[in-house]
C-alpha cells in the first residue's frame, strides 16, 4: 500500500504585522510634525500690471498679508505701497478689526532693515499680532 502525502500548500505571507508598522509610523510622523496651511497664502502676483487690483478695504476680513520685496518694495493685495500707505492701510484695518493679524513674506533677498521697518510701522500702528512667515526655496 502506497501512502501519498498531501501536497503543501504554499504559506502564505501575513500583511497585518506590515500594516500595524505603517499605521504606527503614520501616528508617529503626524504627531510630531508641525504644520503651515500654504492654502491660506496667496502664491501667485498679478503679471498685468495695467489692469486694476482689488482694493483692500477695512471690511476685509481675515489676516492681512504684506509681501516684502528683494527692493524692500510693500505689496499688499496685489498693490505697491510706501511706508505712509502701509500705515494708512493698517489704521483702517485696526480700526474694523483691533485683533488684526498681519503676516509678513520676505522674499529671500529682501534687505533686513526693510523687514524691520515693516515690524515698526506695524507696531506704532498698534498690531499685536504680527507673524513673519518664511517660505524655503527649493534647493
């Protein structure tokens, strides 16, 4: 009497312990990252410069962003401003909003006593909340 034996199965790989470490390395990585909403940034400048900006008015609400040149030129919404403009600008927003936030951009190339200026001005105008944001440039 012949005894055949059955043949083996292949065995198969388990793909739990692989996900249970994906999952952890996930929680791991999100918890210790910070994060920067870039949606909130405007990212692109008008290139038509004939064509009028949107004024920005003290009924706008939300943060304020001021775009600091390599020149140390102001541009806030789309517009070039001067260290009265900025100013003016900045009493109607405060006045509309006393919790206003400003966000300065730098450019990379933008002198440093330019960006103090800009803290400044915002300063003796009466912003308390005043952020720098530096955005990395890709190697």
């Amino acid at each position: 009497m012949e005894l055949r034996r059955r043949p083996r199965g292949q065995r198969l790989i388990s793909m739990v312990p692989m996900i249970d470490v994906m999952l952890i390395l996930l929680v791991f990585f999100m918890v210790t990252s910070s994060y920067l909403d870039l949606d909130m940034v405007p990212m692109l400048e008008r290139q038509d410069d004939t064509a009028p900006a949107p004024a920005a008015t003290a009924a706008t609400a939300g943060p304020l962003f001021v775009r600091l040149g390599p020149g140390g030129a102001l541009r806030v919404g789309g517009r070039d401003l001067d260290a009265a403009g900025f100013g003016g600008l900045l009493a109607g927003r405060l006045a509309a909003d006393p919790g206003l936030q400003v966000l300065i951009l730098p450019s990379g190339h933008a002198p440093t006593q330019a960006l103090v200026s800009v803290m400044d001005l915002a300063a003796r105008a009466g912003v308390q909340r005043l952020r720098i944001v530096r955005l990395k440039e890709a190697p």
